[in-house]
C-alpha cells in the first residue's frame, strides 16, 4: 500500500474523529509529529528560560530552588501533562482545556465551566506569548550593557525590541504557514545544539574555578523580604514558568496527524526534554558562576553575566548570548501559532465578542488572520507594563504560569469530581484508574498551590512599584468576562460538542 493511500486514509480518519467532535476540517494537517515536538520544546524552551530567569529564582531560594525546584516542578507539571494527554487522546480539538471541561461536567454546569475555562486559558496563552518577547527584549539589551559601560537601560528599550519581536512573529504566522513545520524542527535542533555547544564552552573555560558542590546542590539566598520557606516556594515561578506551555500540542491537534496517539506523546516528551537540558544545564551554569550577587544584580542579564565571568571576553560572551536570543524568537511564534489557535477555536464556538470575525480561516494563507492580529494587540498591550512597573516580567510571568495553571486544573478536578469512568475504555492514550488517579490528584495539588503562591509580590516592603499585579489582572479579566457572558454568551455559547461515538 503506498504512503499516499496511507496518508489520505488517516486524513479521512482525523477528519471523520473532527466531525463527531463537531468541527469541520478548516486547517490543513502540516504538522508532524516531529515538528510538534519541535513546537512545543520550542515553546517550553526550558534551558533557554530558565537561564534567562534566574534572577526570578537566585533571590528567592538561591540554587537549592534553582534546581530542586525545578524538579518539584517537573513532578507536578508531568503529572499535569499526562492526565491533560490522557483526556486529549479521546478528545483531540484546538478548543483543548475548554472542550474537555464542557464534556467531562455535568450538563448543569457544562456550558458556564467551559465559558470559565476558555477566557483564562485564552488569556494565558496571550501572557505566556508576551514572555518570550520580554525575555528577548532582556537578553538584547544585556548586549548593550555589557558593551557599554555608559549605556543606561530605559524600559521603553525593551519595549521597542518587544514589539519588533511580536511583529516578526505576527508576519510569520501569516504569510509563513508552509515554512512553520521546518521552523519548528530547525528551532528544536538549534535549541539542542545551543544547550550542548554554551554547556562544553562554559565548562571548559570555567575549569578549574569551580563552585563547590555544596553551593550549587545546596546553597542558599534569601533577598525577598520574606521568610525562608516562603521564599523558597515563590522561586518555583521560575522551574513552573520554564516547564509550562504544553498544552500547545492540545490546541494544534487539529494540524497533525492521528492526534489521538501523537498529541499525548508530544506533551510528555517535551517536559522530559524540558527537564534534562534544563537541569544539567543549571548545573553547568551554577558550577561556572563566580559572583552570584553580581549575577543577580549586572544590567547585562544573568545569563550573559555568567557568560563574562567565565570567558571573560565580551565578543565571545555575547556570540554564546546569539543562542538563546534565537531560541527565544522561535518560542514567540510558536507561542503566536497557538495562542490564535485557541482564539480561533474559543471564537468557534462563540465564546469570544467579535467570534464571527475572529473564527475566519483566511481563504489565501489558511490561517486564522484575525485571531493572530488580535493576539498580537493583546501582546502589545501586555508588554506596555513596562512603561509602568519594573517587576513587569514578573507579573507576565505570574499571570501566564497562574492562567494556565487555572485551565489545567479545571478539566482535571472535573474528572476528579465525576469520576474517571466517564472516559471511553477504549482511548489510544489509557494511564488506568489507580496510576490515573494519582496522576490527576498530584496534578491538581500541584496547581493549588503555584496558583496561591504566585500571586504574591517577589519581594517586601511591597509598593506600588514591585506589587504583583497578577490579581488585578485576573480581575479585570474576570470582569470582563462576565460582562460578556452576562450581556452575549449566556444566549450565544453553547458550548462545544459534547457526544462522540466510541
């Protein structure tokens, strides 16, 4: 049997699987399953984002959080994945979180959950698309420091390069659809190649002026204003922020192929991905280190700064720095693609004002035009907090971790609540009711608590300047989300499908 007969008799399958989920095929299936994981390593971008975050973590726990936390984290995230993965097996839609719920609850509750769920899970996706923007925008303007001993950083600098990077990313999306499956396997084979290359460099040069063991598995910082434990925890925004964003593959099944089987391996291999580089890189760059109270506080980034104190070069310093600058360009439009995905999807099925118009696949590109301009604003509009607030890419971080976080937990506490057995037996992806269960409550716990925690300010005495502005986010979200629905979606969201036969 040829490959084509094989390919267009799967296409027909994930079609006829799309249609009892009640959606018709609009996106063309581009995406393999390699180029999936490439996607959604690229949007994971551990090693990449936490190195860049340091300065999040040092100072609220120092490299006992730094790493330990990152396993922590890895924990409650795997958890998370492979009870998400599960459920996307049986029910693979763009709409992921937001469908699930609305399957999974109780006819009484369906339609208001599912409301729920979708805004918090689209306005995450626009948060955590505006992350990587700002870590970008960090990274370059540590050049610029590190050159220039009289550069002085405005944060309208970081703004600017910000909103270059969304408009690059915006262009791509649009006019780039056939490339975006290359992008995707070329940004996770430079992001590997980047670990690899930075982690021989740097311990080479570093050698023989190592930390002790003892710091970098056992040392401790506390320069938030809080007590220890507390502290401790808040730097876990760091290890949860660089292995969030999985559920990327839920929102592009409808893309690739056979998505009941691909879609749960893609999820779970990322974050182990996600979690090796980024440990034993962590490792390599806590070893190299020679002031980490310089680390913390150099204008340069703490990743370029560890860069200059081993190389002790500039030029070679900043060509290390061109790694993760890249990687963090392949992440925006990554975290573009899918957060118009689940505009598009959410907008599907009435959920968003203006749903007709952002539900529209562009007949020429074949891409959700609308949905991908608005996420762009909306990006735009997160990174103006800048102009306002320096813990500005600690209340992005916050509010994308605790947004997505939020979506996770709710199809899973409705599984939970309902009981597994309202899965089909027969799903491609089956983890069993015991290994399930635990899974689903490890998951769960994990969320309640990062979700508590990160809506803390970083750092005491809290002022109007250093406030984590998290919860007034969430606020005017919710606010405006119930005007919507109070004014156009309790009569017109209805919520996705709910019935497929198995």
């Amino acid at each position: 049997m040829s490959s084509s007969h094989v390919d267009s008799t799967q296409s027909n399958t994930d079609a006829n699987i799309l249609n009892q989920l009640g959606y018709s095929q609009e996106l063309e299936r581009n995406f393999s399953f390699l180029a999936m994981i490439g996607m959604a390593f690229a949007i994971l971008n551990s090693w990449t984002a936490l190195a860049a975050s340091l300065t999040v973590a040092l100072p609220s726990g120092g490299p006992t959080v730094v790493l330990w936390g990152l396993c922590l984290a890895s924990i409650g995230q795997l958890a998370i994945a492979t009870s998400l993965a599960e459920i996307c097996s049986v029910y693979p839609t763009s709409g992921g979180q937001y469908h699930w719920t609305a399957v999974l609850s109780s006819p009484r509750y369906a339609r208001s959950l599912s409301f729920i769920c979708g805004w918090i899970n689209v306005v995450g996706w626009w948060a955590l698309t505006a992350s990587a923007g700002s870590f970008q925008g960090h990274l370059i303007t540590g050049i610029f420091s590190l050159s220039y001993s009289s550069y002085e950083l405005h944060r309208w600098h970081i703004l600017l390069i910000y909103i270059i990077d969304i408009f690059l990313a915006l262009l791509i999306n649009i006019f780039g659809l056939r490339t975006l499956p290359l992008l995707n396997k070329i940004a996770f084979i430079w992001s590997i190649l980047g670990v690899l290359t930075i982690s021989i460099v740097v311990l080479i040069c570093a050698y023989p002026n190592y930390q002790s063991v003892s710091f970098v598995f056992g040392g401790f910082l506390n320069r938030t204003g809080w007590n220890d434990y507390l502290a401790w925890m808040l730097g876990l925004l760091q290890a949860t922020l660089g292995t969030t964003g999985y559920d990327a593959v839920a929102h592009m099944v409808e893309e690739i192929p056979n998505p009941g089987k691909n879609a749960p391996k893609a999820m779970i291999l990322s974050i182990v991905i996600g979690f090796l580089t980024g440990f034993i890189f962590l490792i390599i760059l806590l070893l190299s280190l020679t002031d980490v109270n310089l680390v913390m506080t150099d204008k340069s980034g703490p990743l370029l700064q560890i860069f200059y104190q081993v190389l002790h070069n500039k030029t070679y310093s900043i060509l290390l720095n061109m790694f993760p600058i890249v990687c963090m360009m392949f992440a925006t439009i990554s975290m573009m693609t899918t957060s118009s995905r689940i505009t598009y999807a959410f907008a599907r099925d009435n959920g968003l004002p203006l749903s007709n118009y952002l539900a529209r696949v562009h007949s020429t590109f074949n891409v959700p035009v609308n949905a991908l301009v608005l996420t762009s604003i909306i990006a735009v509009l997160f990174g103006c907090i800048y102009l306002v607030s320096t813990s500005a890419l600690n209340a992005i971080l916050s509010a994308s971790v605790v947004a997505l976080g939020v979506s996770y937990g709710i199809p899973i506490a409705t599984l939970l609540i309902r009981g597994r057995d309202i899965l089909p037996k027969k799903r491609q992806f089956c983890l069993g009711n015991t290994f399930g269960c635990i899974c689903n409550i490890v998951g769960l716990i994990f969320i309640i608590l990062t979700t508590i925690l990160f809506l803390f300010p970083p750092e005491t005495p809290v002022t109007l300047i250093n406030m984590n502005y998290t919860i007034v986010a969430f606020a005017i979200i919710f606010i405006f989300a119930f005007l919507h629905w109070f004014f156009v979606g309790h009569k017109d969201y209805h919520g996705p499908h709910v019935h497929i036969d198995q």
